[in-house]
C-alpha cells in the first residue's frame, strides 16, 4: 500500500475514535470520578447498537455514554448513560468551593453543545468533567442537578416518571427507575419548618418550584424514614432525598438569567437546602430548620435559617467547549 494510503487511513481511524470523545481529557481531582468513557467499535453508529443486548450483557461491561446519539439510542432500552453508583443521603462537596465575599460562588457559564443538547459539566476550575444528555438517563445527584440546571422545564431525565407509585417491575428501567416529578409548593405558612426558597411562588414569589426523589442508599432522617434502598429492583423506598429546583424564563426573553434558575438539595425532606452551584461537587452553605436548631418536621419548635445568597462568576473559560 503507498504511503499516501496508508497516512488517510490512519487519519481516518484517528476521526472515527475521536467522534464521541469529550475535546480534552478531564483532570484528576479530588472528590471527583473523572470521565472517561471506553470508546470502542460500533457504540455510536446510525443503527440502534442495543437492540440484540441484553441488560445483564450491557451492565456486565459498563461505560457511560459518549455522545448524544448513543444516550438516545440507550434510553429507548431503558439503560442508563451516567454513572451507575447509587448516591448517599448527602452531597459530596469539591474540595475548594470559590467564594467572594464571603458567599459561595455560583458559576454562571453554561456551555452547551450538539444544539443545546449536550450539557458540560466542569469542577471548580473550569475543567470538564464530564457531560450529560437531554434525554438520557441518570441517578448520581450530581448528574440529575446538572441535567435540572440545563434542562429543567423542558425536559427530566428518561428514567424518571411524574408518578409516586410506579413499581420497577411496571417500568423498562427496573432497578434504576426513579419516581416523583411535581409541584413543589413552599408554602411556610403551612409548612414552617421548611426554609422560604428564593422569589418561590408559595410565598408570593414569581417561581413555580419542582421536586423530584433522589434515590439514596439510605437516610438517617428523623419521622420514619428507615435506612433502605431505595430501588432494590422490586420496591421502591422513597426515602427523604429530593431535588427541589426551578427554571422559568419569566421574563420571555428566550434566555435564563441567574435569578431564573435555582436547583437545591435536601437530603431530609424538606427541613433543610443546599443549592447546586452549576459545578461538580458546587453545593452551597446548609440552611433550614434543623441548622437552626428546630426539631425536624416540627410545625411548632422550628427555626429555618434564611436562604445565603450566593455570589454569580463566570468560571474560567473551557476552550474545548467553546
């Protein structure tokens, strides 16, 4: 073969094994699962890849999904494209969480690429991390904030149903189902143990809130929440983890502003928040009632701290993602 051939064809290779990979391999960084993804022959082809694979084959040799096609092509089967460990009742944080002024630090870059379907997470650098898909399917609390912040209003991820009472055995998504996707009311005059959530339309606000379960592997929460699974393959325990978040262009500009996004965290239903910083491993300062020093759910010895504010900074920029 003339060397001419032969340079074309490994240029060739070269761009079909690069197709699905992130621009830039992540970076070691403490508190954080870096991203690499094994790609490998036929995982994103324009034919359904899964459709002769069964789940037990699929999970045996388990990489998390490079691309947007092959996410799409997942979730019609009812497999997963994010990490399969099952978080624990609370968030892990970065290990240096920026602050001004003595105020955590939200990022507000957003980099989205494949037309807005492909969402890039990074860490507190600006470094990818890794990255999630509109229409994929996701436990990690991580990667369901992430996916809330980028997608919410418009779309859950495929493994969840607005359902309380689906069963894993109703679903294609068995053991990784995930149930709950309402209206979150925050009304303090009912419920004054829960801290009031910033412009929250239960106090008066302008923001309808979401709530959503985040399926820990157990809570240590006061009120009857026993330490479970919460999704053993055959019943679902739902525990006291949910994902309270909002995202509504209030003023129909076509664009989020800072003020128009909030995702938030509580790992003991209710009582007290954290919010999601837009970066992996971002949470925010802890308020609510039982950081107060109220006993949890109590309509009478309660004390929820108000919401820290945060600051707003754009990150450092992520040349891969520009």
């Amino acid at each position: 073969m003339k060397p001419t051939k032969i340079l074309l064809l490994l240029l060739a290779v070269l761009l079909v094994f690069s197709a699905c990979a992130p621009a830039e391999t992540p970076q070691e960084h403490p508190n954080i699962i870096p991203f690499r993804p094994q790609q490998h022959e036929g995982q994103c082809p324009d034919a359904d890849p899964y459709a002769a694979v069964s789940k037990e084959a699929f999970y045996a040799n388990y990489t998390m999904a490079c691309c947007l096609t092959n996410a799409k092509y997942r979730s019609m089967h009812g497999l997963l494209s994010g990490s399969l460990e099952v978080p624990g009742q609370y968030a892990v944080d970065a290990q240096n969480r920026p602050m001004a002024d003595g105020k955590y630090i939200r990022n507000t870059t957003a980099y989205y690429l494949d037309g807005g379907s492909t969402y890039v997470i990074t860490d507190e650098t600006g470094k990818e991390v890794m990255r999630i898909y509109k229409g994929g399917a996701y436990i990690t609390l991580e990667e369901v904030a992430a996916y809330m912040y980028a997608f919410g209003g418009d779309s859950i991820p495929a493994n969840y149903t607005t359902s309380k009472k689906t069963r894993p055995s109703e679903s294609i998504w068995g053991e990784y189902l995930r149930v709950n996707h309402s209206k979150f009311s925050g009304n303090t005059r009912k419920y004054p143990y829960e801290p009031e959530l910033p412009d929250i339309s239960g106090c008066g606000g302008d923001l309808q809130y979401y709530e959503m379960d985040i399926g820990t592997t157990g809570t240590e929460t006061p009120g009857g929440y026993a330490v479970k699974t919460y999704n053993d393959g055959t019943v679902i325990t739902r525990g006291a983890g949910r994902l309270v978040y909002a995202r509504q262009d209030k003023n129909r500009n076509g664009s989020f502003e800072s003020d128009e996004v909030y995702v938030f965290y509580t790992h003991n239903h209710y009582n007290d928040f954290r919010e999601y910083l837009n970066y992996y491993g971002g949470w925010g300062e802890m308020f609510g009632n039982v950081t107060g020093g109220g006993e949890h759910s109590s309509k009478t010895n309660c004390n929820p701290t108000p919401y820290p504010v945060t600051a707003y900074e754009e990150f450092v920029s992520l040349d891969q993602a520009a």
